[in-house]
C-alpha cells in the first residue's frame, strides 16, 4: 500500500459533464502530482502542487483544473467531457527528493 | 525539456534467463532516474532510482539498472526472470530539484514459464 488514496476508482459519466477526482496524498507529503494515462499516450504529467500551491504545469487541456486544500488533500476537475478523455488518472505524492508514491488511479469512462 | 525512450513495446524472456528492459534518456543538468512496475488495475511501484554514486544502482525484488553517462542510458536488468516479473514497467527521468517525473511510454515484460 502507498498510502495514497484515490477516489473513485471507477467513473462513467457522459459527455459534456464534469466531474472531481480526489487524492489524499501520503501523510507528511507536502507535493501531489497528477497524471493521466491512455493506451495512446502513455503516462502524461498535467500539474503539480507543493503544499497547496500550483508548482508546475504539463499537458493539462484548460477543461480540466485542480487545487490542493489546507488539509493537503488534492482535486482534479475535469469539465466537458470528450470521449478521448476517457483514461487512468492517477496521483501521486512525495516529499522534497523522495519517489514519487502512486495511487491506485480513477477510471474514468466517457459515453 | 528532459525526455525518455523505451525502444521496446514489449519484451518476451524465458523464466530464469537474464531480462533487459531498455530506456535511454534526455535531460539538460544532472539526471535524476527511476524505474517503475506497473501490475493490472494498480498504481506505479517504485522499484530503483539512480541520482548519483556507483552507476549500478540495486532495486526492489532482484532489479538493477546501470546507469551509463555516455550513452545517455539506464536500462533495467535481473539475473533471473520470474513470471510474477510480467508486468509493465516505465522508465523516468528529472532534471534535479523537485521538478515532475517525465516517463517513458512503458515496456510490457512477458515472463513465460
């Protein structure tokens, strides 16, 4: 276990619709990381946040945003949904110089 | 921009026989690199990362990776595959501080019995 949590770990939802997925980083972690993962793309890293502010953007489409809370807890918003939006998001956490520490990803299915 | 290539898609080795997953690399200061496995419906694992010292660097379960400046490389090995080693696994690199991960496309390791 990485003791980082995400949910939920399945999602099906529409297209047009919008919808959150939440991380709980590790305890003590102060930066999460998002990624997203498709049979086409491979793993793609869209944003970092280091203790609740935005430390570094990637490929991240604007429908799509996030924020870190106070309480280090983070959330992707991901908002008019395409079918190719349809992939693994995964978070990740670590402290300064550390490996990264997965969670197990959001499946999210676009119909 | 640091960037990472896995030549190999996917790559078969016979249980007990030596396994190399390749991965060569791009980066414009110092590398920081990292090996990942990646099992079905799970998060990456952190198997080894080399940021300096001795160029072979020991992992989790049996792994190494070499590290070869010269040739910009840092290929994964074990001297005797398991078939519980089938999985995919995803190379990394960064340049330093505490900038994001930048992976490789992944290489599917079929051990087969």
């Amino acid at each position: 276990d990485s003791g980082v949590t995400q949910t939920p770990k399945h999602l099906i939802t529409a297209t047009g619709q919008r919808v959150t997925l939440r991380c709980s980083p590790r305890s003590g972690d102060l930066s999460v990381y998002w990624y997203q993962q498709s049979l086409d793309q491979g793993l793609q890293f869209l944003i970092q946040y280091y203790n609740g502010e935005e430390r570094a953007k990637g490929n991240i489409l604007e429908r799509f945003s996030a924020q870190q809370f106070p309480d280090l807890h983070s959330e992707l918003n991901l908002s008019s949904l395409e079918l190719g939006d349809s992939a693994l998001y995964f978070c990740a956490s670590s402290v300064r110089g550390s490996p990264l520490h997965f969670g197990n990803g959001t499946r999210l299915t676009v119909t | 921009a640091q960037s990472v290539a896995q030549p190999e898609d996917q790559v078969n080795v016979a249980e007990g026989n030596p396994l190399t997953v390749k991965c060569t690399y791009s980066v414009s200061g110092n590398p920081y690199l990292f090996w990942y496995v990646q099992y079905p419906n799970r998060g990456l694992q952190f198997l080894l990362k080399y940021i300096t010292g001795d160029n072979l660097v020991k992992g989790s379960y049996g792994f190494e990776a070499e590290f070869n400046k010269s040739q910009t490389s840092f290929h994964l090995k074990k001297p005797s595959a398991l078939v519980s080693d089938s999985a995919l696994y995803f190379c990394a690199v960064r340049d330093g501080g505490n900038t994001p991960l930048v992976f490789g496309k992944g290489t599917r390791l079929s051990v087969i019995a």
